[in-house]
C-alpha cells in the first residue's frame, strides 16, 4: 500500500492519484505486483442513469382544463353573448398556454430551440389574433411583431450562448445585460418609428451605456482566471 | 403468558415531520437518498441477495411503500408491485430517486464484489431505521448461506409482525414541551467549488483504527464526535482563509442527533433532529483547542431532553397549526421549498452524522468486514460527512458534487497530524 507524501495518508492499491492533493502516486514496489494482478476497486466503474420523470399525466389534465375553457368560452361567444368577438383573447390564451408548458410533458426531449421557437412563433399568433379586435393592425406589424421578433431572436442566442458557451453565474448575467441594452435600444427605436417622431434615443441610449460598462467589466473578470476565481471566493457565490 | 403486540395492518402511514420536508425538495439534481453499504468477507451471490430481500421487507412495511400525493399532504401506500430487485452498484450512487417510476419503491439495492449496499429515501426512515433493515437482511442473507445467525442487537426476527412502536411518529408522541426555543438563522460560510456533470457523486472514504482515534480524543478531553466535528470545522475555517473572502462567514455544521436516545421509541422511521456546532472567525482565530472546547460547550448545552424537545415540539406546531393543515400542497410544497433554500440550507457550511458504533450478534462478526455510510448528494455545492465504527474500525466517508477537494484534504491531514493512520479509498478519477 502507497502513502501520499503531500497528505501522509495510506492509499488503497486502485488509486493512481491521491484522491484529497492529486499527488501521483509512484510506488515503484507495487508496479511488479500490478502488473500479474487485477486490482479490484472498492467502489463500481459503470455509471448508472438516473430515470427520466414522466408529466404525462399533467400535461393531459392541463391540456384538458385549457381546451375545456377555450371551447366554453368559444360556445358562449358564438351562441349566447354575440355583440363582439370577446371570446378571442381568451381563447388565445389558452393556447399560448398550451403551447408554452405541455409539449415539453409529453415530449421532455424536444429540444429547447423547438420550444423556444414555437412559443415565439404562438406569442406573435397570438398578438395576430388581438388585431381582429382593433380597427387596424398597424400596431401589430410596425410595433408589437419587429419587438417580439427581436426578443425571440436574442432569448434563442441567450439560450445557445447558455447551453453551449457558459451557464456560469458571471456569464448569465453578462449575457443578460448585453440582451437588455440591445432590446432597449430596439424597443425605443420601434416607439419612434411607429409614432413617426425623430428616430433618437434617449432613456434607451442610457440605458444601453450602463449595460455595456457593466458587460466590459464582467468580461474583464471572466477573461482573466484569477480574478474570475478571486471574485466568487470573495463574495460568496 | 406474554402478550404479543402486533401492528394493525394499516392502508396508508402518514409522512413523520421530517419526512415531509423530502419530497419537497426533490429536483432532478437532488434526492434526499442515502446509502448504507456493508462489506461482507465473501462474494455477493445475487440470486440469494434476491431472495433475502424477499423476505425481509415484508418485516418492515414503511419501508415497503409507495409515495402519494393528497390534496393536503403526501403519504405513504403499502406497495404490492413485485421489486425492489438487486442490481450491479453503480459508480454515481445516491441518485435521484422518482416516485413514480421503478415500481414506486422508495428503495434500492445493489451488490459489487463482497459489497452488499441499500439506498433508501429519506422519507421511509433515518439511517438507525435503514441500519436495521440492512443489518436484518445480512443476517437473513448469511442464513440463507447455511450461517445460524440470531437476532439481536439491530437483527430483527422476520418472522415476528412489526411492533406498533416500530410504525409510528415518534415526533408527535414527545412534541409537548410548553415553550419552543428560538431559532437563530444566520448566513453561514458556504462551501463553493466547481460542479461536476450531471450526475457525478465523489466519494472519499477515510478508514482508521477506532481506538487511536479515542485516544487522540481523550488527549483533547472531548468525546470522539466533538473530536471529529472540531477537525470538520477546522478544515471548514481553512478553507475559508484560503478564499480570502472580503468579509468572514461563521462556520457551522449540520448535525443530525438521534433522538432514540433520549426519547425511548423503537421506531424505525425518522426521529432525529439537527444541532449546529459552530465557529465564528469574526471573533479571531481560533486554536485548535479552543475549537474543540467549543464544540464540547455547545453538545453539552443543547444536546439534552430538554432543549430537544422544545426543538421538536417547534416543528411539531407547524404541522398541528389547523390554518397550515388546510392549505393546499403545492402551496406548502412552495413555501416549504423556498424556506430550505433561503434560510434552512444557508443555515450550515456542512453536515456530519455520526451513526456511532455498531454492533452485531456475535455470529456475524467473522463473516462482515464493515459497514459504510454515505449522506446523499448536497442541496447546494458543498460536501457532507458520514461517520460509522464497527468492530475497531471507524469509517469517514465524505461525499461531495464538487472538483475540488480542499476541505477533506485539510480534514485528513489533521487527523493524520494527530497521529492517526488514515487508508483512502476514492471513486474520484483524476
């Protein structure tokens, strides 16, 4: 049996590595011996899985209280209280709730861009339909469509930049504040746009100012690895 | 003629109060699971590990049960489904455990070489609970062997119906003091490092000689446990220096007391409750010794009928609370969620359970190595100890989701430091 000379403590004869210092461990008496007999480790070396949790039946009593409500208020709508196309929102809603929360139920594998996609694709739907109960629908291809779009467009870069890049605590906030300065920029720009007023910002030129010192100095601390390591010691986190 | 007490045969039990926090807190990257292992002197057969478990939980009927949902609270349902079946261990134990899936049992069993090991939920039981039923089915399993092994000590006899004291809710029986001591909450150092993937669970199993560690105890005048809980917290405390953080934390552990001991209940469920030895570095440096005097003040003002019973007689209120009763689950489950994980999980930098020594019939001493413990994966990104001695040997397992392994390191070379021989046996790949 190896003793670690960091640790000073005895290692059992599986351990290559000190398990507590990742001192190596070089024992020249055992190497002999290794090499005519297996060594069993003490502990398993396949890795079990864990197993997946079914919201089947959540998803089928959502689905069935959503479509129970759209197709009462629809029925009321047509039927009984006529005088305007009330039943629409509601409707609208419960399909954009749908469409949010229970595919990932019956399909938990479904990948997050599909979802994310679809629930960007049903929020601007659903915008769509409000249109019918207003006189034009200026407002829903000049304003309301550019601003979700765009927000569908970054939340799906959020999420890759998430996903594939870093899910750090310092880059979800970097990510965030690099969303926040862009969309405000964006949604003030829309504003002017769709009031034909002077396309120049203002709050959103501030806003964006801060966003960005606060990206810079954020990607100053991940970028040297020190700091990165100094900075969550420090405060805890 | 004595009479035999016999446990009614019951529909459903009721979660104990601890067991309600449980399944509350169940993420996809948390369970409250843990792990007792006992390492035999020969090869596991499975077939016979099958057929002993076959026969044995049939004497432990909350632990052969299903979870179920009400409309106010969880319980527990007496499962019929055919399981729980052995397996081959796995390197990731303690994962999570679903409640709907594997034939709903709240159990598992797996074998590895001469290792026989038990995961359970903490919902059914406490490790004295768990150890029972592990120590039950050895000796059922060594029977099944051709060894003649009697019950005593944690053996119990298969044949015999469950004593009503083993089934019920020891909390509520001793839940009546007249006044409830306050609570201090306070932010603690919280252990962070890098996590491992999902679902990675390292473990790092320190084995010494029992009675150099007593020795080394008794030359700092404590009992083991206030020795062993010192060198946690001295490690903790070394940790934190090496952080250089901009303001010092106190240290404190969670740790679990049995309440068995002060409280007579044969239950097999959960009765424990926690204490926080702690230290704060805010106040200066602490020596070693004082560390130790520390923690031995604190056991010795806290750990008594007394102040336990208020203690449990706190979370006893909560559950009896007619408004509380009434709420909705998912209304409790959320506050109860959030509570943990703002004030109850901050409230120590690790947890230690020292399940003490262990005896068997004198029959089953030539055929068990020893028996190992391991706490389930943290809540948050930290480490937790689990303390067992059997038979002179006295086994440190600390289990951990982190890379790094600082505060084990610290913990050993103490012990080493005071001249204690520690073997490492580790399932890290490095």
């Amino acid at each position: 049996m190896s003793y670690c000379v960091e640790c000073g403590v005895r290692l059992d004869r599986s351990l290559k590595v000190c398990p507590l210092c990742c001192t190596p461990v070089i024992n020249p008496n055992e190497v002999a011996e290794n090499c005519n007999s297996v060594i069993s480790a003490p502990f398993a070396a396949h890795k079990g899985e864990v197993e997946p949790m079914s919201k089947r039946d959540v998803g089928m009593w959502l689905s069935i209280v959503l479509g129970s409500t759209a197709l009462a208020c629809g029925l009321l709508n047509l039927f009984v209280f006529q005088h305007n196309r009330w039943s629409i929102p509601v409707v609208g809603a419960c399909i954009l709730l749908w469409i949010l929360f229970c595919p990932r139920m019956f399909f938990p594998k479904i990948p997050f861009s599909i979802n994310l996609l679809g629930s960007g694709l049903s929020i601007i739907f659903y915008e769509y339909a409000l249109t019918l109960l207003t006189k034009t629908d200026r407002w829903f291809f000049e304003l309301c469509f550019p601003i979700t779009l765009i927000c569908l467009i970054l939340f799906s870069i959020l999420g890759i930049l998430y996903h594939y890049i870093s899910h750090s605590l310092l880059a979800t906030a970097l990510y965030l504040f690099i969303i926040v300065g862009i969309m405000c920029v964006f949604i003030e720009f829309n504003i002017h746009k769709f009031w034909g007023s002077p396309l120049k910002l203002s709050w959103s030129a501030i806003v964006f100012s801060v966003c960005a010192v606060i990206s810079i100095a954020l990607i100053s601390i991940m970028s040297i690895k020190r700091l990165r390591i100094a900075v969550r010691k420090r405060l805890h986190f | 003629m004595s009479k035999t007490i016999h446990a009614p045969k019951q529909e459903w039990y009721p979660l104990d109060l601890s067991a309600i926090v449980y399944p509350t807190l169940q993420r996809k990257d948390f369970s409250s699971v843990y792990r007792l292992s006992v390492l035999l002197k020969e090869e596991v057969q499975p077939e016979v590990l099958q057929k002993a478990i076959e026969m044995t939980l049939p004497r432990f009927p909350t632990y052969k049960v299903a979870m179920r949902k009400g409309l106010f609270w969880r319980f527990l349902e007496p499962n019929y489904r055919p399981g729980p079946f052995v397996q081959p261990d796995v390197r990731n134990f303690c994962m999570p455990m679903s409640f709907k899936t594997k034939g709903r049992y709240l159990l598992r069993f797996y074998y590895h070489g001469c290792r026989i090991s038990l995961e359970a939920h903490h919902s059914l039981g406490d490790g004295n609970g768990g150890m029972h039923l592990l120590n039950t089915l050895t000796a059922v399993y060594l029977r099944l062997l051709g060894h003649d092994i009697p019950n005593q000590y944690l053996v119990l006899d298969i044949n015999q119906e469950p004593h009503p004291e083993e089934l019920e809710d020891a909390y509520m029986r001793y839940s009546n003091s007249k006044f409830c001591p306050p609570r201090p909450m306070e932010k603690t150092y919280r252990l962070r490092g890098t996590k491992e993937p999902f679902f990675t669970f390292q473990v790092i199993h320190g084995n010494m000689a029992t009675s150099e560690v007593l020795e080394v105890a008794a030359l700092y005048k404590c009992t083991l446990t206030e020795y062993l809980n010192a060198v946690l917290l001295y490690a903790l405390l070394q940790k934190q220096k090496d952080d250089k953080p901009f303001r010092e934390l106190p240290v404190k552990i969670a740790m679990p007391v049995n309440l068995r001991r002060f409280f007579p209940s044969k239950t097999l469920r959960n009765f424990i409750t926690m204490v926080y030895p702690s230290i704060d570095p805010r106040l200066g440096d602490y020596k070693f010794e004082e560390i130790i005097k520390q923690v031995h003040h604190y056991m010795h003002y806290y750990i008594n009928d007394k102040f336990l019973r208020g203690d449990i007689t706190t979370n006893a209120a909560t559950q009896r609370n007619p408004f509380i009763r009434v709420v909705p689950l998912f209304i409790k489950d959320f506050v109860v969620k959030n509570f943990y994980k703002r004030v109850q999980d901050r409230n120590s930098s690790a947890g230690l359970t020292n399940m003490g020594v262990l005896k068997v019939p004198d029959e089953m001493l030539p055929h068990v190595e020893r028996f190992d413990i391991y706490m389930g994966i943290p809540y948050s990104s930290r480490t937790n100890c689990a303390i067992i001695s059997y038979n002179n040997i006295l086994t440190i397992n600390f289990a951990s989701c982190i890379k790094e392994t600082d505060v084990e390191k610290y913990f050993f070379q103490k012990l080493v430091q005071d001249g204690i021989k520690v073997t490492i046996e580790s399932n890290r790949n490095h």
